[in-house]
C-alpha cells in the first residue's frame, strides 16, 4: 500500500507483465535498468499499456535503491495528478494512458 493506494507484482497486462500495478488507478510503475534505455520493445509496450486504459511510470533502478523516498514521492505525484502530461527524462518517464490525454 501507498498512501491507500494498492499495487501489485507482476500483473498480466494482455502479453505483459507489469513490474508492478495499481488496478484502481490504472497505474503501471516499471522498474528499468540501463538495458531499458530507448529500446523499441518498450516502446511498443508502453503503447499497449496505454491503448488499453494504463498509464506508464519508469523509474531507474539505481534511484529505487538508492532515492526511495523521491521515488515514492514521484509515484505519488502521478496518483494525485501533480504529473498527468507526459515526460521523459534521463531518469524518469511517464506515459498516461490515451484516456488521461
């Protein structure tokens, strides 16, 4: 739980696993190491996600271990919509589902 918000491990998403997701806020929150950087599987993933009602968060490995406290802090800003556009940066990403645009 997140500040009541319940995530789960490895969810099914069509042909995909999330890392991990919140089924009431349709969230997805990935968990990427350096071999994510700009792959086109990824891409077409994100895409899936996001046609299908779930938006995209990516954060860096490194920072989960090493900045947990700004990385919930990163989850909870999409939750409560202070991110609802999408960005991407060296070390963060979101991709909002076509419903949110």
């Amino acid at each position: 739980m997140l500040n009541g918000f319940k995530f789960v491990r490895q969810l099914p998403i069509g042909p995909y696993f999330a890392d991990f997701a919140c089924r009431e806020a349709l969230l997805v929150v990935e968990i990427d190491g350096h071999q994510h950087a700009e792959s086109e599987y990824d891409e077409k993933r994100n895409a899936f996600m996001n046609l299908n009602g779930w938006s995209v968060a990516r954060l860096w490995n490194t920072d989960v271990l090493l900045e947990r406290g700004a990385v919930l802090e990163t989850i909870m800003a999409v939750l409560d919509g202070r991110i609802a556009e999408p960005c991407r940066s060296r070390d963060f990403a979101f991709f909002p589902s076509s419903d949110n645009k």
